[in-house]
C-alpha cells in the first residue's frame, strides 16, 4: 500500500512538473540592478547550494562561464572563516533555507551583493524581513508540494530551470548577445516531456531540434 501510494505521489509530481516548468518566470519585481552593475564592473560570482540545490548552483555557474561571465561554485566549507569585504557577488540557492544556507548568508556583508534564490515559503514574514534588511536580494519561487518520503524532484528540477533563466538574463542586461542554446520556459517543458517519452539518441536529437529552432 505505501509503495503504491509513493508510487503515485511520484507519477503526480512528474505530470505537474511541464506546467509548473511553463509558467516559470523570473518576475519583474526582482532587483537585479546592483547585481548587473557590479557584474559590468568586473565582479565574480560565488555559487553555492548544497544537497538539491547544489545541480542549480553549478548550473548557473556554467551557464555564466558561456556568457563570459567569472563565476565559482563554493561548498559551505568556504564560509566557515570571514574575509575582507570584496566585490565579489554571492548568489546562494536553497529550496528550503537549510541552516547551511544560512551559513552562506551570514557573510553577505563581504560581497557587494547578495542574491538568495529560494521557495516563496521560506521568506514570508519575518524571515524575508530580516534577510532584505541586511542586503539580500531575494528571487523568491513557488514550489508545488513534495511529500518528504519522496525524493525532491519538483523543487531541484525547477530551480535548475530558474537558474537557466537567471543566468539568460543577467547576460541580456549586460548586453550580452543571447548565447544559441537561450530557450524560452515552453521549450524547457517541452524538452522535459520528451525525456519522459524519448530515450538515447532519439532524446538527444530532440534537444538539438528545440535549441536549433530557438537560436534561428
């Protein structure tokens, strides 16, 4: 009975995933200005998220590396000692505001900005308060619920697809020309249903079709 109830639960977070895929937007309430600016300024980027939101931290610093952008992934290891204060920008994913997103967050103060990509649950109220009061920018997402016996697939999935977006349009606001493989939400949708359907090479040259399409 419980193998057949995850069971489901599982088949119902994969059948949500392409609308919650298509309708993901950045929102425009989102001040990335002083981001954009230290970035023209020659900033870095640090990276991090740990556990799900360790493959959307990575992902947002290859997608910048493309975009000519310096960026460096860091594991929580690199915020156990304080350093000067520098012109780096940190950017810090995590679904549910762990403690050691918290960590990372404590040594906002030695970067120029911060960015905190998160669920909206996690910022409302008092939470959200405090983090703003101390510079922390927050790009806040609105994740489906995920029963905790399964294995997170909604959040993490989503989260690599904002960190996508993200990357897309600090480069667009910098003036970047838009890199071939930049998709639009509907085509991140798409291309998650045929890897449902599709298998292999049949898979793979699927993916060049939609990213041809959108860079012609």
């Amino acid at each position: 009975m419980v193998a057949r109830s995850s069971k489901h639960q599982f088949q119902a977070a994969c059948a949500a995933l392409p609308s919650a895929l298509e309708g993901l937007r950045l929102g425009e309430s989102v001040a990335l200005e002083p981001i954009v600016r230290a970035l023209a300024r020659g900033a870095a980027v640090d990276v991090a998220g740990v556990g799900g939101s360790e493959g959307p931290a990575r992902f947002l610093t290859a997608v910048l590396a493309e975009l000519c952008v310096p960026s460096t992934y860091r594991p929580v290891t690199h915020f156990l000692e304080r350093r000067e204060a520098s012109s780096r920008v940190l950017v810090v994913f995590s679904q549910g505001l762990s403690p050691n997103a918290r960590l990372m967050l404590s040594r906002a103060s030695e970067y120029a900005c911060a960015l905190l990509v998160t669920s909206a649950s996690s910022v409302e109220g008092e939470e959200g308060t405090e983090l703003r009061t101390k510079g922390v920018t927050l790009l806040p997402l609105e994740v489906p619920f995920e029963p905790r016996a399964l294995v997170r697939l909604t959040g993490p999935t989503l989260f690599r697809a904002l960190a996508f977006l993200l990357g897309i349009e600090l480069g667009r606001r910098m003036g970047r020309p838009e890199p071939s493989f930049a998709v639009s939400p509907k085509e991140l949708a798409r291309v998650y249903q045929a890897g449902v359907r599709l298998r292999g090479a049949s898979f793979r040259a699927f993916c060049r079709k939609v990213v041809s399409k959108a860079s012609s």
